[in-house]
C-alpha cells in the first residue's frame, strides 16, 4: 500500500548514516523522556517523546539522542504529507498513537 503512495514516496527516509546508541528501557510511562527543537515549514516546534511508550508531544513553538531525531523525522514526515493531502496533522497524531509498536501495543495503550 505505500510503495503505490506517492505521498509516502516522496516523503521516505534516507539510509541512516549514524548507527542508533541504545539506551536502556524504562520500566514504566514519562519515567524516562526525550526532547528537541526542529523547525517545519517555517514553524518552530519542541517535541518531547516517552522512552516507554514512544507518545509524543509537539507542541507549536518551542543529534545527541537517537529516539527523539528519529520522532522528529517522524513527525516532520506526518506534518508533510498531512499537509500534501490537505487534511488536519492531528488526525495523522491520533492514528500514530493508535498504531502498534512492534506487535505489541500502541503509545496511546501504553
């Protein structure tokens, strides 16, 4: 389905070209979390993200930890092709936070 997306197309990732430091995984929800700054087509956004679950935050406003630079690109990547389609980034939010982490529960259940 999104090999024939030519939203998702344009809008894929690059090779990494660092390899990812793994960090140790926390034992329960926001006991461990992760913030940065990126700006988006001419926006300034800080986003913090939760070790746990990996639910995010990016509210309006506001490369040394591997989680939150990989939901940034995440959530620049959501941020553009909701704006592609036309339609509101927070349904593309909402169905990110349904949608399940490695077969076993999404942020939103964690």
């Amino acid at each position: 389905m999104v090999s024939k997306c030519e939203v998702c197309l344009e809008n894929r990732l690059s090779n990494q070209k660092e390899p990812m430091i793994l960090s140790r995984i926390p034992s329960r929800p926001w006991e461990v979390i992760a913030t940065d700054l990126f700006p988006w087509d001419n926006s300034d956004y800080l986003i913090a993200v939760d070790y746990y679950s990996r639910f995010y935050e990016s509210p309006y406003h506001a490369q040394a930890n591997g989680l939150v630079e990989k939901t940034v690109q995440t959530v620049k990547r959501l941020l553009t092709k909701s704006k592609s389609d036309g339609i509101d980034p927070y349904l593309g939010m909402i169905d990110y936070r349904d949608t399940l982490i490695d077969n076993i529960a999404s942020p939103s259940q964690l």
